[in-house]
C-alpha cells in the first residue's frame, strides 16, 4: 500500500480562546471545544469577530490536555484554544472524513508520542509523520462512509442503552415518588436490615491473571448496574481472607472511597466473584421487607444517595466505613411494589444485556472493518458512493 506522510497534506492551525455569547445574535458563531469534537450536545456560540475558523472539510484535533489526541470532523465553526485546525492542501485528492477516521485509528499512537509529564501535549513532528495510505478519491469516500455506517449503529445502540437507564429512572420516580415526597415517609436505619457486611482486600494486584475469577472494582460498579467490558481475573488464594470477599446473587455493592455511593447488584452468573477495598458487600436480610434491586436503585437516585455523601462530610473522610453504612436512612415502600419495580427493572436490564451484546458485536465488527479498509483488504465495489460528511455523523 502506497502511503503520503500526513505533513505533506495538510496545513496545522492551533485555535484560541473565545468569549462564550450568552445571548447569540444571527451573526453569532459557533465555538468549538472538546467535546464539539464527540458531539452537538451543547453547543455555544461566540460574537468574536476573529479567531481560527473550521469549515466541514477540515479535520480538527484536540492538541492539548487529557483528552490530546481526540479527532473531530464536519464541524464549523472558531475553535478552542485546545484545538488544532489540520486543513487539507487538496480536497479534490485527500477526502477530509477518509483521513478524519483514519487519524482517529492512530489514537494510539498520538498518545503515545504527545509530550509533557502532567499535561500531554500531540507532539507536532510525531503527527506530520504519519503515513496516510493512498487510495483512489472515489475509494475513500467508499471507506468513510462504509466505516460512518458502523459508527452509526453503535452510536444509536449507546443512546438506547442511556434511554433504557433514564426508563428506569423515571419508573422509580412514578411509584416511590420525587425527593419532596419521599422525605414525607418513614426512614429506618438501615442496620436493621443488613445480614451480612463486609468490604474487599487491598494486594490483590498480584493474583491477576488471564482467566481465573472474575475480579470486580469500583469501575465496573456505576447506575445501579455492573459494567463488565473492563473486567480483571485473578487466580485466588486458599484463605478465609479470599472466602470473606466472594459475592453472592443478590449481594447489593457499593463504593465506599473515590467516587462515592456506586452501587450495583450482583446477578447469579457473577456469583463467586471478587471484590477489591473499595467496594462494600452488603447482605440484605431475605425476611424483613426490603428488595435488594429497589434499594440498589434508591441509593442511586438522587435523595438516597445524598445519604451516602452527606456520610463523607463534604469529602473531609476518606470514605465510609461500616458504621456509616449502617447508619444510612432508608424508605421503605410496600414489598409488593418493591417487588413490581424489581420485575420492571429486570425485565429491562435484559433487554439492555441484548443491546449491549449487539454493541460489543458491532464495535467488534468496527475493529476489522477499520483495519482492513485501511491496508486495502476490502472489496469496496458494492459500496455506493455516496459523500456524507456531515456532523451528525460525529
């Protein structure tokens, strides 16, 4: 495959700082940040009247900060000061969104070479040095908007996943009420209610492994649900110190250092897991009225989870300990209606568990898409040609 370093395509711009319009006027501009780069959720505009301008046939990369290395295009707009403006010599020979995607699978890389010990910063002679394949225009066009596709599915498949979640919010609010009327019920300690209470070990680092158990940490535990795409094995070892750790079905888990009042529950094909010392494994009795799945997602909401932070004394601790834990107030609703939002919940974490395998499928399916395109290996001739760049394809 013949390549063209990108250097000798392009012409780099670094943008500037702007002043945010709080009322936009019809000659206001659009002002581009980091996260215009992933989306158009929030979009501001400025009436500054100067500055670096992209237009949709310009790549735009973050340059500077954590998120350094971050590809953005069909975009317009005055970028931030964070941002770089990579505009094509030719746009008659280099299609912008063929080699916006292709910079984009060289994140790695851009990482990897940026310079600075605190702040990364893409290191420039490190960019320009990129081999960019050459293909035939009508070829690249083809790659991007085969490769636009996927992106496409995957992006509805994130947002019916989040729709899911805001389902479930809403679900709890309609039967246990807004923060104003649950603070009318009664509360109870929640030590009446814990069977079993304890938290993980700290040293487990050395027993991770390829296969083995499954080891869960505090970032697979978020919005009442156990994220498994980072998840870590470890070979165990034969002590009461291990036996102690290990989850049950229905064991409900919280964070208790970093980021506070996590929780998830744990379901039955991840019983005889692991936890590490920032999470808390806790018990919840089977006899005494209380539903594990709605008081997982209580200590989610809003009002039970302020709880939890007000616990941590505006961060002054370094976290909860189990009396903290213990001394949590909870609500507790009718079992029969606990046991109606639990049904209601499960029946959507399945279809979410669906829609997260045919996620992983199709960003699996992204991987070798991008790969092949990129070293010539696909048949492009049943690929229409048709130009799509536009920003809604960020």
């Amino acid at each position: 495959m013949k390549t063209i370093k990108l250097g000798s395509l392009i012409t780099i711009s670094k943008g500037k700082k702007h002043t945010v319009s709080e009322v936009p006027s019809p000659q206001s501009v659009r002002m581009l940040g980091i996260d215009d780069l992933r989306n158009d959720t929030l979009i501001r505009m400025t009436d500054d009247k100067d500055g670096v301008l992209a237009c949709v046939d310009d790549v735009l990369i973050a340059w500077d900060g954590a998120n350094a290395g971050t590809i953005g295009y069909g975009k317009q707009g005055y970028i931030g000061s964070t941002i770089s403006r990579l505009r094509l010599h030719d746009p008659s020979k280099f299609y912008a969104l063929f080699v916006g995607m292709y910079l984009r699978s060289n994140f790695s890389y851009l990482r990897k070479t940026a310079t600075g010990a605190t702040i990364p910063h893409i290191n420039r002679d490190a960019l320009e040095r990129i081999p960019v394949p050459v293909f035939a225009y009508d070829d690249q066009i083809r790659i991007a908007t085969l490769l636009s596709k996927v992106e496409n599915l995957i992006s509805r498949r994130r947002e019916q996943l989040k729709q899911l979640d805001e389902l479930l919010k809403s679900v709890f609010l309609e039967m246990f009420g807004d923060p104003i009327r649950m603070k009318t019920q009664l509360h109870f300690p929640f030590s009446n209610y814990i069977e079993f209470l304890t938290s993980g070990s700290r040293g487990w680092a050395k027993y991770y492994s390829n296969s083995g158990s499954v080891f869960l940490r505090i970032n697979n535990v978020k919005d009442a649900c156990l994220k498994l795409d980072d998840i870590v094995y470890v070979n165990v070892p034969n002590s009461a110190e291990a036996n102690r750790t290990r989850v049950k079905a229905g064991d409900l888990l919280l964070s208790i250092t970093a980021d506070l009042g996590r929780t998830a529950l744990v379901s039955k094909e991840l019983e005889g897991a692991y936890i590490n010392q920032h999470l808390a494994l806790i018990r919840i009795h089977p006899d005494k009225g209380l539903n594990s799945l709605f008081l997982t997602w209580y200590f989610t909401m809003p009002y039970g989870n302020a709880f939890i932070k007000k616990k941590n004394r505006e961060g002054v601790k370094a976290g909860l300990n189990f009396d903290d834990i213990r001394g949590l107030q909870i609500v507790k609703p009718a079992i029969q209606l606990q046991k109606q939002f639990a049904d209601i919940a499960e029946k959507v974490e399945g279809i979410k568990s669906r829609y997260q395998q045919s996620l992983t499928e199709v960003e699996n399916l992204y991987g070798i898409l991008n790969q092949k395109a990129f070293k010539g290996e696909l048949d492009l001739s049943k690929v229409l040609l048709v130009s799509c760049l536009v920003s809604s394809l960020q």
